[in-house]
C-alpha cells in the first residue's frame, strides 16, 4: 500500500477514526486504525466493538492495499505536520512497518495484521431514509442532557429514537430520561421512516455522531434495524449497535393535567438559579421557587454554609405555589431553550413539572420535584 | 461593618484573594478571606500560613468593621452577579451572618470569627527595593519551569533570588533547577538591591506573583528578609514564607568550555523536537541529535511502536557529534527563547549542554544529556 494525502483531509478522517478508539485497550487491535487505499480512495476504519466509524478521503493511491497502525499515535502525528503538507504512508509489509514521510519528516510505525481488524457484520436494516442534518441534531442535542448514567438501568443509557404519535400525525421522535427529568423531543416524520423500529442509541454513539452533523447541511442517510443503526455522509459511516433493552413506557411520565403556567425569560431564570445555587455546596442542590401573582422568589437555603434568594418578574396568574428542584436539572432544561420564554407548567408541589418553548409542542422537558 | 463596591472591582480583589486559599483545608478559617472596611478601602486578605496575599479595593463604607467567609463562595457569588453591578456587603455580628445585596439578589453567607484569623507576622525586612514589572516577569517566567516537584530535595522547590556578579557588575539573578536541567536569567541590579540575602522563593508564590505582574508596567515594591520575601503593587500585597534551605552552588553545573556551536531557529527546532517525539509513548522519550555540518538530524526509536526522523537546516561548522536528550527538556527549553535563534553549546555526548538566546548571556540554560 502506498499513497499520498494533503495533510488537512487526513487529520479530518484520522481525527474521526481515533475519536471512537478507546484509549484503554486489553485487545490491542482496537486501538488500531485499518487504512484501506483503493482506486483514488483510502478508508479509514475504527471500532470499539460497539461503534464503528468508516471515514473515506480521496487520495493518490499508488499501490493499493491496507495495514492497521496506532489510531492515536498516527493522529498525533498529522496533526503535528505542518498545514498544507502531502503526506505519503507506504506500507513495508516485509518489516511489518508503515512509514510516513512528509517534508523533511520520516516516521515509521509499527503496524498489526489487517486480517486481525475486526469488521463490524454488517446488518439487515429494515428501514432506510434520509434527514437534514440540522433535523437529526435538534432531535439528539435537546435530549442527551437526560441520559442515564446509571449502568445498571441499561436501557436508559441512550436516545430512545421511534416513530410516534404527534398532535399533526406521525413523526420521529427521541426521548431520553434518568428517572429524574425527562426529554421528548419531535421532528417530521421522514419519508420511509415509517414502521422504523424503535431502537435505543447509546450515549457514545449519540456523541459520535455530533461530530458527523457538525457542519453543514446536508442530508444524512439513516438505517435501522432491530439491533444496528446507521448514520452516513458520503463520506463518513457511523454504525453502532444499538441497546438490546425495552425502552419505559415514558407517555405515563409525562403531566397531561398541568395548568398552572409561569412564562419567564429562560435566560434570567438559568442565571438566578446559577447564583441562588452557589451557597450549597452539597450535590443535589434544592432550590426552592416560589410562585404568586407574577412574581417568582428563587431561594437556596443551607444551613451551615448560608442561604440566597432573588426574585424574578414572570407571567403567573394562578394561585401561590411553592415547588423545589434539583439546580442542575433546572439549569440542564433552562438551557435548552433557545429561542423563546421557557414556558413552566406545574401542577402541585409533588407532582412532576412540564416545561416547553413557548408554545412549541415538538420539545417537551418533565422534571421531578425535590422536597425543600 | 457594612460598604458597597463596584461588582468588577470586589471580583478582581477577591478571585486574587481566594487563588492563595487551599482548596483541601482541616483548619477551618484558612477557607476564609478576612474582609476589614475601614475609611474608603476594604481590604481582602487570604493565607495558607505560607503565602498571604491583601487585595485593597475602593468602597463606600458605611459602617467600619471587619469579619471572615468563605474565600471561594464570595469568589463564586461575586462572579455569578453581573456585570457593573453594585454590591452591599454587610455583617449580621448577632446572627454571624454576612449579607451580600445586588439588585434584587440577597445571599447570606455563615461568618467565623475576624479574631481567629491568623495574621501573618510582619519580618525585619533588611532589604527594600523597586523593579519594573517586566522585569520580574522576565526573571521569574524564564526561570520557573526548571523548579523541581521532587519533596525531598525541598530545596530546589523554588526558584533562587539573589544578587550575583554578571559580565558587566552586579545582578539580580534568578536560578531554577531540578537536577536535569537549570536556568540562569539576570537583570539589572535595581537600587537598593545590594547586600540582598538569597532566597529560595517557592513554587506556589512563584504563580501568585506572576497575578501581580499580569497587565502593566508598574513599579513593584520588594522588600527581602532572611524569612520573608514580599511584593507590592499599591493595591495587592503578597508575602510568602521563604524555603528554609540552602541553594546548592550551581555555578560548578553551568558548563564553561563547551564550545560546538549550533545556532537554530527556536520554533522549527520546538516543533521537529515535538514531531518526533510523537511516535514514543514513554514518560521520558529520548531524542537524539546527530549533527554534522550545518545539518541536524533529530531521531526517536521505540522499538515497539516505531521511529521518526527529521531533518532541520542548522548553522553548525564542528566534528560530527551525537548527543540525546529528554524530548520534554528540550521543547521546554526551546520554548523560552523568544527573540532570537537558540544557541546551543555542546561540548561531548556525556557532558552538559549550554543554551542562550542569540548572544545574550543574560538568559542561560542547561539540559543534561541522556544515553541514546
């Protein structure tokens, strides 16, 4: 295998590559990336066993074959190069060695067998469509803030990505929760997405596949299958497996009866949180709202380190409510909203909270009370 | 005690206060800023019973007084509160209550008592004298990198301030070294200076210092005892125990005879050295130098996981020579020359190395070599 590559499109393939390779390894093929160079393409493959990232660049292939070297030494080592550089890797098979020289800078790596590479199956995928970027960003953004960590409640260690009921007919929807708040969150149905299994994407896969929708807007191409999901530019294939878990019945989470409603600035409202929060130290910080005629007193109170209060101007014509919350959830769901007031629906002290964008129903935050 | 300041001015006084506190502390009180307002000044005062530094801010005081919380608390209130905010700070002695007011944000934070905050005895200071920022900044910067972290040589926790005789008279020198490599920086003796015991200034108020000497050009007030080192700016007044220790006698490690001159550009020389080093994943990656005329070559072999070679255009006229080095003590090193190429002075591939910036012998580093 032999070939050249300007530096700046190798560091974007390796620099993806590298990020799916764990950086603790008992195997030591997996943190190896397999470099495949063919026609005028090299691939580019790693995996954890889990999530395989494929990502292909166009390059002057001289001598086409494929070798394995350190993902991360090897990304290390482009991004080191100087910008604007040709790179040309060369494998020597006979030393079990693939050098890499540009400009005045030899290297050389020591290289694994790639029949060693483990090639992730490839699936039966029952439903294929394509979605904008932009689409499958909004629908994974506003919902991993609520991804369990918990690995013992498995099932709620990712996205939970189906097809479900809106109030305009179906649509593609992703939910995630921890048990303590909770995000449900609507896009239009794509063409062929119908009957699309519903699967669980794991937080890793939800983190690698930002990095795929990071620019631009382009369209994505989604398949899914019972066990695999996969996201693909034309230049980058994101497979995973999916978790093999039922995800909970979330609907009955979610407050249906709510009518108390208190409309603030969700900007201000994160800020004073922040602020009141301060003075305890502990984890699970309560901050106490305290709601009468448009009027909101936010208040923090710890007994052995101090206290904070500080008062909002909100819409609230409904009768005085005193309900408590974790500051972090609070925040956590505060900064989701981006372009309108955050609109809050209680109902008593005790039961769950709603919280939405204005009046947009397609995101749609639950959180849990806390005594205070 | 009770005084308003200007939100800005209360951060800048108390993030300087608070960056002395220890985050880990069994004493109680050393969390604590001691905050004392009196006429149109608040003072800001923070200790870890070696290093104490007072902040004075401008205040409308409305009520003298003086009372201790939590350093990092304040700290964190203050810079949650926005910007050009006016903030009431007063005491609750009844209730051991400090109240912190700012629009319509009341915090009320747990006070200890002003008396149990240990003070830091005032020294005999022998020593009184004023230097321009820069130039401490320089002596310090230039100098700090080289301190070692190894506790039993206590020692060299700290970089050596002293007066020393340079090429043209007298000095005030600074000296780093953990045994590996060492710097040397001088600068003009100021007036007063003569006569200055050495001091072993440590580590932690090494990085405090550099706060004060952070933006201008004004004149710091020095004042040395055989104890004590302190540094003043108008407003900030920093004192620090000084490392009860003698220096070792470095002047026998600065190599005098070397003269295989090679002179090299400072950055192309930092990054090739960073380049090759890339391929090990060793703690200490030795790379090795092979010069010949006008012609560096920089080489790291890690048997298990590769090589790398580089090639760099030098000015060098003398007998070909190998010598390795501790790729870290190199960049290290190379990264402080800022003006103009490194020269390094070799002497054999066992014997210390010299490096300066140009001609200038003001600046003086050596790196022990390592067998490559």
């Amino acid at each position: 295998m032999k070939f050249s590559i300007e530096r700046g499109v190798l560091l974007k393939a390796v620099a993806q590559a590298q990020s799916v390779v764990e950086r603790r390894n008992t195997i030591p093929i997996l943190a190896n990336v397999l470099i495949e160079a063919e026609d005028s393409d090299v691939q580019f493959r790693a995996t954890d066993l889990d999530v395989e990232v494929v990502d292909k660049a166009p390059a002057q292939v001289e001598r086409a074959g494929a070798t394995t070297v350190s993902a991360v030494t090897l990304n290390e080592i482009v991004r080191k190069l100087p910008d604007g550089a040709l790179v040309t890797l060369a494998e020597d098979s006979a030393a079990g060695r693939l050098s890499i020289q540009a400009g005045r800078s030899n290297f050389s790596l020591a290289t694994l067998p790639k029949e060693d590479f483990p090639v992730m199956a490839s699936s039966d995928y029952t439903t294929n469509f394509a979605a904008p970027a932009p689409v499958l960003r909004r629908l994974f953004d506003k919902s991993k803030f609520a991804i369990s960590t918990e690995e013992t409640r498995y099932y709620l260690n990712g996205v939970y990505m189906h097809v479900s009921q809106g109030e305009d007919g179906q649509v593609l929807r992703c939910v995630a929760t921890d048990g303590h708040r909770l995000a449900r969150i609507d896009a239009d149905l794509p063409q062929g997405a119908e009957g699309m299994p519903g699967v669980i994407v794991p937080r890793k896969t939800v983190g690698e596949l930002r990095k795929l929708l990071d620019d631009d807007d382009m369209q994505i191409a989604v398949s899914v299958s019972e066990t695999k999901v996969r996201f693909a530019t034309p230049d980058i294939t994101l497979t995973s497996k999916v978790i093999d878990g039922t995800f909970p019945d979330y609907t009955r989470v979610i407050p249906q009866g709510n009518t108390r409603k208190m409309e603030v600035d969700a900007g201000d409202f994160a800020k004073a949180v922040d602020r009141v929060a301060t003075v305890s130290s502990e984890r699970s910080r309560a901050v106490k709202l305290a709601l009468d005629a448009d009027r909101l007193v936010l208040s923090v109170n710890a007994p052995d380190s101090g206290a904070a209060e500080e008062e909002l101007a909100v819409a609230y014509d409904d009768e005085r409510l005193e309900i408590g919350f974790n500051a972090k959830y609070l925040l956590e769901i505060a900064s989701q909203v981006d372009r309108e007031n955050a609109v809050f629906l209680f109902n008593s002290s005790g039961d769950p909270t709603l919280m939405r964008e204005g009046s947009d129903t397609t995101a749609v935050y639950v959180v849990m009370p806390m005594r205070v």
